[in-house]
C-alpha cells in the first residue's frame, strides 16, 4: 500500500462499500488518535452510520507497509475517513485514544480509552486476549493453529462503537476506559460449553462443509426444516427430517458422495432461485 501521507489532509476512499450507508450520526464529528484494529474498526462503524471521521496518525504503526494483509484492512477498516496528521480545530463529539493526553482539550466529548490489559496483564494483543478465554483455550488445546482472524479485536472494536453510542446518548463525558482482556474473556466465554458434540464443528449432516466434483466448497446450513425438505426433494435423495441431524457419519457420508458427483455448475443450477441456506465458495 502506498499512501502519501505528506499532506495535512487526505480522504481516504479507494473501495465501494457493499453495506447500506446510514446518516443517522451525520451531524456527528468523531477523532480516532488509534491505530491496529479495534479503534479503527470502531470508529469505521460509527463512519458507516454518518458520523464525520478524523482518523489522527501521529506516528505510522508498525505493521504499516510490512504486511499486504495489514494494509489491506487498513484500507478497508479506514475507507471514507479523513486522515490528518495533526489535530483539526473543531470540537468532537467522540473521541477514541489510547493515551489520556489526547483528551485533555476536549471537556464537552465523549472520551473512551481503548486499552489492552491490566494489573498483571498489563500488554497484549488479539493472540492473548482470546487465550484468556475458556472458549479459545479449549479450541487452541485441539488445535494448536494461529486463528485466521483477530477475533477479539474484531468483536471489541464493536462493543467500543456501542460503548460511544451510548455514552453519546446519555451525554457522559467523564473518560471511559475500556479494556480488551476483560472484553475478550467476557464475550468469548459466552459461547462456552463443555459438550463434546458441537453444532460449529461440522458433526451434523444439516450443518457442514461438502466438496463438489471440482472441489469446490459447499456451505450447507439447511438446518430447518423447510431448508432440509426442500433441498432432499431437489435432490432426490431419500433421507428423512430427523436424519438431518445423525452423527453416526452415515448421512453426511450419502451427502459428500451426491455432492462429489455433481460440478459446482450442476449444484448452482439445482439451488438457483430456491435460497436455501446453502451458498458455494470457488477456488
């Protein structure tokens, strides 16, 4: 990525977005002085409702310009934000920091503080906020590999925007500071459970991942009823309602062959207009 950033101001707007565009915050100026992911991501959110975004660089961060990926996020997490390389002279109505210096100025915005960990914790990235959570520790014991995505960040730089909206709304404007251990620990663990039999780990037939005759990907989720009977009939397959949900392998073994059997054009073909909870991912 090559951004010039020897200007005072530039907006950044490589990409058309897909998502409806709201203008509920239009009247809303927000000053993010973060860099990484869950500050950016959260002031993108608000910028995607209307809000105005200075996004306020004052050093580059350290992954800038060293890793394709990180540039392309940054491209995309700050599309249709002004970056400024020094504070603008208006007065925000949310501000987002990671150093309480950068509020000393604003007495009537609402002031979060975005920080990582605490007390004996005090640093950390995404990697050390999800292995505090019982959710994560029990996926990395069965698997060891990196996650694809930084959860944790992804998810906190959500509840940031929330954490602004609502402070917003009720016109707190004492600093908040937030912390993305507590966050990641809170959240993920949630979504906890010591069954051994988990729906998101592709045991039942109704929710899995097939492969097509050209290798192609299947994302079957044809878990309701309506999906299930529909698709069978489509198919011609003969299985039941209840058999959808079978975890002797015998199922989802009748469901790999047929779809290993068909191209991926077949299996457009059979699914076309019939929005059945099954899309395909190509190669």
């Amino acid at each position: 990525m090559d951004l010039n950033r020897s200007h005072k101001y530039f907006l950044l707007n490589k990409k058309k977005e897909k998502l409806i565009k709201l203008d509920i915050l239009k009247d809303i100026i927000v000053f993010d002085f973060t860099s990484r992911l869950p500050g950016p991501l959260a002031s993108k959110m608000l910028e995607q409702m209307g809000a105005q975004v200075f996004k306020i660089e004052l050093s580059l961060d350290p992954f800038s310009n060293k890793e394709s990926s990180f540039d392309d996020w940054y491209e995309q997490i700050n599309n249709n934000k002004t970056i400024v390389n020094s504070i603008p002279t208006m007065t925000p109505h949310i501000v987002l920091a990671y150093k309480e210096e950068h509020f000393k100025q604003f007495k009537s915005s609402v002031k979060i503080l975005v920080r990582g960990g605490r007390d004996d914790f005090k640093y950390l990235h995404d990697l050390n906020a999800l292995s505090f959570s019982k959710t994560y520790q029990d996926i990395l014991n069965k698997n060891s590999k990196m996650p694809d995505l930084p959860h944790a960040g992804i998810a906190y730089g959500q509840y940031i925007s929330n954490v602004s909206l609502a402070l917003l709304s009720q016109k707190t404007f004492e600093p908040q500071t937030l912390y993305l251990k507590d966050f990641a620990q809170f959240f993920f663990d949630l979504f906890y459970s010591e069954s051994k039999q988990k729906l998101h780990e592709g045991i039942y037939p109704c929710y899995t991942i097939y492969k097509t005759k050209n290798d192609d990907l299947i994302c079957f989720a044809a878990v309701e009823e309506k999906f299930w009977s529909k698709f069978i009939h489509l198919s011609g397959l003969n299985l039941s309602l209840d058999q959808r949900f079978d975890t002797s392998g015998d199922v989802k073994q009748i469901l790999g062959d047929y779809f290993l059997q068909n191209t991926t054009t077949e299996i457009q073909q059979l699914l076309q207009d019939q929005h059945l909870c099954i899309s395909l991912i190509k190669k």
